[in-house]
C-alpha cells in the first residue's frame, strides 16, 4: 500500500488572516476526511519578534522572514498568501514559477493586470490556485447556492440586494493603516468587503453585466499612527454603493461601509425570484430565510431553514444537528476542499479566473464612480 501523502504548508503572513488561515490548517484534517496529512512547516513575516510568536502560537515549525525563502523551499508544497493586497502577485508569480499549489487571499491583487499575470502564470505552471472568498462555504450560502441550481427561486432570478457594514474605522482618530493606503490596499471598503458580496453575486446569481456606482471617503485626513498629531491623506473610499445589471437580466443592489456605528461585520443578503425568495444574515449565519410562492395562501411566509443537519453541505464533518457553527468554520470548510484539489491535482472554485473577474467588477465601479456613469464589465 503507499505511504500516504503529506502535505507541507508555508504561510505567509500572519495577523488576521494568518490566525485564521492557521486555525483552518489545524482543524481541517481533524474533522474532514482527507486525502492527504498536513504539515504547518514554515510561517513568514517581516517583524522577526512577532513571526516568531505566532509561530509559536499558531502551531508552525519554523518561522522566517523573506518569503522567497517558503517559496523556493523544495520541501513545502502549498504556499497560502495573506499579506496585504499590493504583494499577492509578486509571491503568487514567484510561487507559480517554482510549482507550488497556491491559495491566495483576496482580493486576489489589487488590479487586472496583477490579477492577469498571476492567472498566467498558474496556467503555465499548471499548479492548483484558488482565491480564499470563505464566505462561499457558509453552509446557508451553500444551500442557497443548491436551491437556486435547483430552481427552487424559479426560472428567473429578479434581485440580488447585498450590504456589507463595519464601523471600525468610524473614529477620526483612528490611524492611517495599510488598509486606508491605496498603494497597498488598492481601495477601500470597495476592494476588502465588496469585494466578498460581489463574488456572491456571481456565485449565486450570475456574471455582472454593467454598474453604476457612487463612492465617498468620508474622513480625508487620519493621524499617520496611533496618538500621532501628524497626519496623512487617505486615498481609498470608506463606503461604495452601485447599482448594476447580470448578464441574465437581473438586476444588483449593492452597498458596503466602514462607517456603520453598531455593523461590526454585518452581511445581509436577499434574492428575489419568480417563485420564491432567499434572505440570509451573517449575524445569524446558521440560517436561511425562503419564501416558497408555491405554499397554499394561508401558510405563505418567510420560513427558517436552520442548516445545521449532517445532510447540509459541509455540516455533516462536526457537531450534532443544532450545534451552531462559526466564522472559522468557514475557513475550515475552505481549507479541506483545497486540500482534495491538490491531491486531485484540480483547482477548485473559486479560482484565480474568479477572482480576476471579481477584480473586474471592482474596477468597473471604481471606473463608474469617477466617471458618474454605467460602466460595463
């Protein structure tokens, strides 16, 4: 019989995303059946203090910090990007070019040119790629996903209304961080959580056809760090609101903020089809809301599908029916399906082709928020 497959991992980066990515890469193979053994080798950061840390908490052997050194390691086999949007294509190319499978953050660069170049450059590698929207493997979305495909909505989807709100940066005095730098995040609310409803969208709905949107940074200048007087400009948008067609004739309604007082991480979704409605809210994210126009008139009404039974996608690998699941999950859920495609030696959505036509959109709403005109995609 073979030995059975291992995989070694090189993380590159490690604040949020990398606590979040790590967890995933603890838990997966404990809980899911996989076809291969994973092995946390080599975590990356600038700062060698912290790096170290969270090698240390997060369970990694080893902690660096050039990240071409996880690249061109011959023992590593998968290397996950979670730095900040400006040097996802630098890595993604490099990691292409030494044949290393390659989950990616997103968004998955910070325009269609990068995105293009590292699309290639996996193409001619022929390397497993795959940008982390985790919030495709909710298992609410996930059914919502089925019952669409199903044509549970009907033959025709008529709305797709999605709003992403935060309130952490809603403080004037809040710093300058890399996330409200355009050369580093490449936008704002627009790029870090619109970019999350708007690969929704095209995941349950359709491709986008055209957009028409508006823009606003409401605060200009922040303090250039924590209790600074001295501050720096900001140059991306704190909120974005567009308003745009799919190529199926469905028509979008999107709007995502930093600067909604009490929306800590608020999603809410709602899709509207000739036979029925689908509505879903993060906040209660172990919930699908449907509205079936089939039911009798005396029984019509919104109804709670609480998707936590083994028979709901990705529940059936935890916990009893009823026992609710979380954000980490998510990433989990991400993680394993990942994990079967390299072994499969299949990428798995969504991939660097998702997230480049993500990154189209975004861009046409930038280009229609500057313009004050339709754009198309």
């Amino acid at each position: 019989m073979p030995a059975r497959r291992t995989l070694s991992v090189g993380l590159i980066g490690y604040n949020f995303m990398g606590k979040a990515h790590s967890n995933a890469w603890r838990q997966a193979p404990r809980f899911s059946q996989l076809p291969a053994d994973v092995r946390m080798k080599t975590i990356c950061g600038r700062d060698v203090g912290a790096v170290k840390t969270a090698a240390v908490q997060l369970g990694w052997e080893n902690a660096v910090t050039d990240w071409r050194e996880v690249v061109e390691d011959p023992d590593i086999d998968v290397i996950d990007i979670v730095t900040p949007n400006d040097s996802h294509a630098e890595i993604a190319v490099a990691a292409a070019q030494a044949r290393k499978a390659i989950l990616c953050e997103k968004p998955l660069a910070t325009t269609v040119g990068e995105c293009e170049e590292m699309l290639a450059a996996a193409r001619k590698a022929r390397i497993v790629h795959m940008v982390c929207h985790n919030y495709r493997r909710i298992p609410a979305i996930a059914l919502a996903k089925e019952m669409i495909d199903r044509g549970e909505l009907g033959d025709r989807v008529y709305h797709y209304r999605a709003r992403y709100a935060q309130d952490w940066i809603t403080d004037p005095k809040f710093p300058l961080v890399w996330r409200l730098q355009s050369k580093v995040a490449g936008s704002g609310a627009h790029g870090d959580i619109n970019a999350h409803i708007i690969d929704l969208g095209r995941y349950l709905v359709g491709e986008f056809r055209e957009v028409s949107a508006t823009m606003e940074t409401f605060i200009k200048k922040r303090p250039l760090s924590a209790g600074s007087r001295r501050k720096g400009k900001v140059t991306v948008d704190d909120a974005v609101s567009l308003i745009g067609r799919f190529r199926n004739g469905a028509i979008a309604n999107l709007e995502a903020t930093r600067f909604a007082h009490g929306r800590k991480n608020s999603i809410t979704l709602e899709i509207n089809g000739s036979a029925g409605s689908l509505a879903f809210d993060f906040e209660e994210m172990n919930r699908l809301r449907f509205y079936d126009s089939g039911e009798p008139e005396n029984r019509r009404g919104f109804r709670d599908i609480m998707v936590t039974e083994p028979a709901h996608p990705f529940v059936g690998d935890w916990w009893p029916p009823g026992h609710v699941l979380g954000y980490e999950h998510t990433f989990v859920h991400t993680i394993a399906d990942f994990v079967r495609a390299v072994v499969a030696g299949k990428s798995v959505q969504p991939t660097f082709e998702d997230g480049l036509q993500n990154q189209r959109v975004l861009e046409a709403v930038s280009k229609s928020a500057r313009e004050k005109q339709w754009v198309k995609v």
